[in-house]
C-alpha cells in the first residue's frame, strides 16, 4: 500500500510539473504569437493583398491559446494537488478544446507558409506595384499598401524586385504602363541612394552599372521573417501539443486512479 | 600629270573601310539591353580622322543594310528618328567629334554610348536626330558614319543584329504553390494522431467513470474492518483484545 502511495505522489509531482511547464510554455506562445502580430518588418500589407493572410489568422489564435493554456494549468495543479476528481475531468475537457484550436492553429500556420512562394510575390509586385488605375477602394487600399511596403523594402534591404531588377524588363507591370522603360527600367528605389535619398548616379542606375543599383532580389528579405513567423507559430505550438499529450494522458490515468 | 591629280583627288574623296564592328556593351552592365534602349561600346582608338569630322551612328533595320546610302545627311526626312522605322529605314544620331572619343582608353572607365535616353524629344519633329527609344524589339543593326561637312569620310562595318527584350505579359506567371512540403504533412498527420489518442482516452475515462458509477468495484477502496466488541460485564478482568 505503501508503494502505490509513493507511486501516486510521484505521479501527482510530474503531473504538476508538467502543468507548470505547460502553463509557462502558454505564456511564451502568448508573447511569441503577439510579437509575430505586431509585425515588426511591416510585411503585413504583401499578405493583404494576396487575401492570403491565414498565417496572421493562426498567430491571434496562439494568442488566446496560449492564455488559456497558462489558465488550464493552474486549474490542472489545483485539481492534482486537491485529487478532486470533478475539477480533473473539466481540466481534461477543456484542455481537449484548447488542444484542438491549437492543432488548428498548427497546421493552418504552416499550410499557408507552402502557399507564400516567389511567384506569388512576383506576380502581386508586378500588377500592383504603382498601380495607377484601381478599381474600387478595396483595390485602392492594397495597392497603396504594396507600394509603400516595396518602396521601404527596397530602399531598407538594398534590393531590387523579388528575384532581381530583370523582373521589371522580363514582364510588364502596373509600374510599366505609367512609367517609360528609357528612362525607368526599373523603380528608382532599385538605384544606390545618398544620405538625401536621392540617387548617387541616375544614368549609372539606368545603366545597370554595379555599384550604382541594386542587383540583388528582394525575396530573402521577404521569405526570412515569413518563415520565421510561420515555423515559430507551427513548430513551437507542436512541441507544446506534444508535451501536453503526454500531460493529459498521465491525467487521464491520475483521475482513473482516484476516487470521490 | 592629270591622270595623277585625278587619282589624288579620287583619294581624296574616298570612304575609308573601317574593320571594327560595334558591339554591345558588357554584359555585366544589367542594363545592356532593354526593352527600348541599348548600350554600345563607344568606337575608341577607331578613327583616325581630322577634329573637324563628325561621327554619327546609323541605325538601320536589317532590309535597309545592304543599298544604304551614305550620301544621305542627317536631318533630312529620310533619317529622321520620328519617321523610324516606316518612312525612314534608318536614322542618325549621337553625333560628336573625335574629341569625345580620346584615344587610348583609359583602364577601367566604362565607355559606352546608351542608344534610346533621350525621351523628351522623341515625338518633336524639330529634332530629327534625337536619340530616342527604339520603338520595338527589332532586330537592328548599326554602324558609325564619319562625315566631313557633308562627305562620308569613315564607316565602320555594321554590326551583327541586335534584337532588344520583349517584356512578357504577368498573369503567365504560375502563382500556385508547389504542393505540401514534408514538414507540414508530418505535424499535420502527428497531431491528428496525438488528438484522436487522447479522444479515444477520454471516451475510455467516460466508460470507465459510467460503469463505475453504476456499482462496479473502484480499485483503491481500503477494506472496512469489521470490530467485534465482546463486552463481559461479569469477567471484567478478562477482556478479549479489541481488534482494528
């Protein structure tokens, strides 16, 4: 009898140490998923505009998720220390719930992370970039939103279009119907810029001379903090889900083996 | 004697055959060739003709190469840019003087010659010899002409064609993804797995609690000791013991 009893009570530490874990975990998923919201390298308008923005989508569900997960724990420690087998079994349903959103959140984050591919950022730079013409405000909004954002990309990360400045002579564009290719053939945000912001050499740019534009492609700028949202959301809310499995299981087994 | 002077005097007005045919410019430069402009290497170290000739670039489309004519001057309605390339097969322009093109060339200085800046001028009628951008993709080819007053003096030979870039249109660009990558099939198919063992565990905990419920033997219920008491009001000295 003895035995059972040290067998209970090390199994009653674990469960509250794997609530304790779980419950810290909640709260850096909260901080981390709020951090991804904030947008930090203002990419936000680029998956507006695609109507492609599920990743946002899963970052806010984290959010939640993870307060309720530093909420479930404590409710966990109080049920395990008290062995009440009513306070358990609501523990465990709602922990199933909270599971269930974040596998959602999981897997929609690093579905729509497959979908964000150079092409897509191509073609969406190319139709909207300096769009002059746009269709109703919905339109007008993106487009003003895209401009912005490659403008400061461009001029922040010393790139030039998604794989390189020969995107603007290799497809016509939005750019291209108000902009001449003689005297444009490519944005002069692509251009060496001075500390004034203007460029350093605009017939060296227009020329295509290296050091006076820039050759380099804007997708490692774009893909980098893309990935990173959408992996930190996916693969960290994995490794929480898999350690809270194994915290409910032994829960589950805990609340058999108690009584009323 | 006259035979002689009429010799010299043929010299004299002679065109010079030039070897060199002009090329396009490095292609390191990103802009060698667009859609409407191109870059050429600039003719140095070519002509060794007085200060006072004028070096003019011929560009022609291919069917006007093999009867141009040189005596053509610049200007005139059959070499003007606006009329390119309809009524005037070729045109004239970026026309400068030995000077601009100082012999040798120094080391690492880009020398080039950017056929197609001028935008300004390009529909004014008045300026015949714009350089302006090249209305298609081509294919054209070019020479450079030397002229004294209005004699050609000098020519380079033409060069090979060059075509220009035709811009494609964007929506023949495929945007779709490339599929699933193999990091989101496998958590995706770890966590339906992990979710539907602990769903299967929770319908086992309701079994398990509803069988209970109904009287089934729970596993840790501490046996109820049974304590018999005998009292002896008369052998008080002989109690049995009490048992837990």
């Amino acid at each position: 009898m003895a035995k059972s009893d040290d067998g209970i009570r090390i199994l009653q530490g674990l469960l509250v140490f794997g609530n304790v874990v779980i419950g810290m975990c909640g709260i850096a998923l909260t901080a981390e998923c709020i951090f991804f919201v904030s947008d930090p390298h203002g990419l936000y308008p680029l998956l507006e505009a695609t109507e492609n923005d599920d990743i946002y989508a899963a970052a806010w569900i984290g959010i939640f998720v993870g307060f309720a997960l530093f909420a479930l724990s404590i409710l966990g420690i109080v049920g395990v220390i008290k062995s009440n087998r009513t306070l358990l079994l609501v523990y465990i349903i709602l922990m199933l719930i909270t599971y269930a959103f974040e596998m959602a959140s999981c897997i929609t984050a690093a579905t729509h992370r497959d979908f964000l591919t150079p092409n897509l950022f191509l073609k969406q730079m190319l139709e909207r970039y300096q769009k002059s013409e746009p269709d109703n405000n919905n339109d007008k909004w993106m487009t003003e939103g895209v401009t912005k954002t490659w403008d400061k990309l461009m001029l922040q990360n010393q790139c030039c279009g998604v794989r390189g400045p020969s995107d603007w002579q290799e497809y016509t564009s939005a750019f291209r119907i108000t902009n001449n290719d003689a005297d444009f053939p490519w944005p002069h945000n692509c251009c060496v810029m001075d500390a004034r912001g203007s460029p350093v050499n605009l017939d060296g740019c227009k020329l295509g001379v290296p050091g006076y534009y820039n050759s380099n492609g804007c997708y490692d700028a774009i893909s980098g903090p893309m990935n990173t949202h959408a992996w930190g959301v996916a693969w960290f809310g994995f490794a929480i889900l898999c350690w809270t499995f194994c915290v409910l299981l032994g829960t589950m087994f805990y609340w058999s083996r108690t009584e009323y | 004697m006259f035979p002689l002077l009429l010799l010299l005097l043929a010299r004299a007005h002679g065109l010079e055959e030039i070897s060199y045919t002009p090329t396009l410019a490095s292609p390191t430069l990103g802009g060698q060739t667009t859609a409407s402009t191109f870059v050429l290497e600039q003719p140095r170290c070519v002509f060794k003709v007085q200060d006072s000739a004028v070096i003019w670039l011929v560009v022609a489309v291919p069917e006007a190469v093999a009867n141009f004519n040189n005596s053509v001057g610049p200007g005139t309605p059959e070499r003007a840019f606006q009329e390119f390339p309809t009524k005037a097969p070729a045109y004239m322009t970026l026309n400068t003087t030995l000077l601009n093109y100082p012999c040798p060339k120094p080391p690492g200085e880009i020398t080039v010659l950017r056929v197609g800046s001028e935008t300004n001028c390009s529909k004014d009628e008045m300026r015949p010899t714009c350089n302006g951008p090249l209305p298609g993709p081509g294919p054209y080819r070019v020479k450079f002409l030397a002229l004294e007053g209005s004699e050609p003096v000098a020519q380079t030979a033409w060069s090979e064609p060059i075509t220009l870039r035709t811009a494609r249109q964007p929506g023949s660009i495929p945007a779709m993804g490339s599929g699933h990558s193999a990091g989101m099939i496998a958590l995706t198919s770890i966590l339906s797995i992990l979710f539907a063992i602990l769903l299967a565990g929770l319908v086992a905990m309701l079994v398990f609690w509803s069988s209970d419920a109904c009287g089934g033997s729970s596993t840790f219920s501490k046996p109820e000791a049974v304590t018999v008491r005998r009292y002896n009001t008369h052998h008080v000295y002989d109690q049995p013991p009490a048992r837990l």
